[in-house]
C-alpha cells in the first residue's frame, strides 16, 4: 500500500503517459481538457447558438468518460490515496507567498485565501475566477489546444505549434507569478 501513497518515479508515469499516447494516435483521437468542454456544450445546444459547437458530439462520447475519470480519480485519490493535504514547498517560496497575503503556504494543495468558499463568493474572488476563467476559454480556443492538449499530445508529435503554444503557457506563468499575483493579493 506505502507504494501507492507515493508519487510514481518519472520512469514508470512517463512510459505509460507515452504509451496512452500511443494508444490515443492508433485509435485517432484527440486529447485534451478543452476538447471536453467542447463536446460537453455541443451536447448542452451549445450549437443552436454558436456555429463552432455544430458537430455530433456522439462521436466524442468517449471524451466524456475522460471527464468521469478525472472526476471519479481525484475523489479517489483525495479520499483513499493521499496521506496528508500538506505539500512539499521550500521555504523560500512559503515566506515570498506570506509576503503576499497567503499563511499556510504548504499546509494544504488549496490555500483557503484564494479557494475557501468565502474567499470565492466575494467580489473579488468571484471577479478574479470570471477574468481567469474567460482568459482561460479564450486562450484555450485561440492557442487550438489547452496546456495537456499542447503540452502532451502536441509535444510528443513534435508539432511546431504546440511547441510555441506551451512556450506561451510557461511566460504567462512566469508573469502571471511575478508580474500579476504580487498585486492581486
């Protein structure tokens, strides 16, 4: 059991990441979160209103058992696989997050200054999650592909775009934490 409790080694995670990969190029499918979202509003009449979502979401069915999976893994993991919330961070990184307003950087995977239940119903939280959330849609739909899209499947087909795509990902990380996050908090 101490074997499932611990983060997998890159050598055994990467050859089955690369394997399912395999598996998604023989069978033909795409993969990625925001292909999801895509079949999830084509199939709520997303297309009565928008062209884009005009497609038979039937053929993407297996995209939703993804989703499933997600949803069913991570209640799994969080309920039977993870022995303690806290994560592994240096001090550093817990002082420079102090300094912006989060205490108990660490302490749990979701600081409560920024996803407690009342840190997102007030207005700031419920502005920050709208802005996030459109930039996100947006940039997922403009860049063709969402970061495990392009990071996953477009990296390991050396596709040029991806390539681009996640070096857009990782500066708007870097200026989202350096640049934005100081001032939001």
């Amino acid at each position: 059991m101490d074997f499932i409790l611990q983060p997998w080694a890159w050598y055994v995670a990467g050859p089955l990441i690369a394997f399912c990969m395999f598996l998604m190029f023989f069978f033909g499918k795409k993969f990625g979160v925001s292909s999801n979202l895509e079949t999830v509003c084509a199939m709520g009449g997303a297309g009565k209103l928008v062209d884009f979502f005009k497609f038979d979401w039937r053929k993407n069915k297996w995209n939703l058992v993804f989703v499933v999976g997600l949803i069913f893994g991570g209640f799994i993991s969080d309920q039977w696989l993870t022995p303690d919330d806290s994560v592994a961070i240096s001090a550093a990184t817990v002082q420079d997050l102090a300094e912006i307003g989060i205490e108990n950087a660490g302490a749990s995977y979701l600081p409560d200054e920024i996803f407690s239940m009342e840190a997102m119903l007030s207005v700031k939280g419920f502005l920050i999650l709208l802005i996030a959330g459109v930039l996100v849609g947006f940039g997922s739909r403009y860049a063709g592909g969402c970061t495990s899209g392009h990071g996953i499947v477009g990296l390991s087909s050396l596709s040029m775009e991806s390539f681009i795509a996640v070096g857009g990902f990782f500066i708007g990380g870097l200026i989202m934490t350096w640049l934005i996050l100081p001032y939001i908090f």
